[in-house]
C-alpha cells in the first residue's frame, strides 16, 4: 500500500468536508476527478489501522429526498456515503503493508 493513495483520498474527502467527522455522499467526492473511488476507498480501507478511521454507510433513498444518490459496491456491500473520522496517515506504517 502506498502512502500516496491515503494522502489523495484524504484529500478529496476534506476538499468536500472540510472537516474530519462529517458524513459526504461517495458521489460527491467524484466530482472533477478521473479515479475510480471504488478502488481507492477499497485500497485505504484494506489497511487495518484505517478500517477504524473510515465509517461507510448506506443511507436509504428517503434520507436525501432531494437527490437520488448513486451507490458504490465496496468489498460486497453497498454504499452511498463516507465518513472520515480522522486522519489516515496518522500511526500507519506503510512500507510494512
């Protein structure tokens, strides 16, 4: 696991955040960029020390009536949002993973 793959996801999480702690639509953090999320949510959170940092959800559709958000299969299950609790590169020694 490269260092690099926590820091962009970070990243992108607080460009639509702005705070660690808030709950985004997965959807959101696409927005202007050519990753595939999927991949990289999976990639951070196969880490263990990570799996804590990293809250996904699946919100029904009466949650957000306004919108109707797309869904993510992360590792067979079903998400429509994510939340970061705090950051990802803190105490993770990535050489070792």
């Amino acid at each position: 696991m490269d260092k690099s793959s926590a820091e962009l996801l970070e990243a992108i999480y607080l460009t639509e955040a702005y705070i660690f702690g808030k709950v985004v639509p997965i959807e959101y953090l696409e927005k202007g960029i050519s990753i595939n999320m999927v991949k990289l949510i999976d990639k951070v959170h196969d880490i263990r020390e990570n799996r804590y940092r990293i809250e996904l959800m699946m919100f029904p559709s009466w949650a957000w009536p306004k919108k109707k958000l797309k869904v993510y299969e992360i590792n067979g299950f079903q998400y429509t949002h994510i939340k970061i609790k705090e950051k990802l590169l803190k105490g993770v020694d990535y050489a070792a993973e």
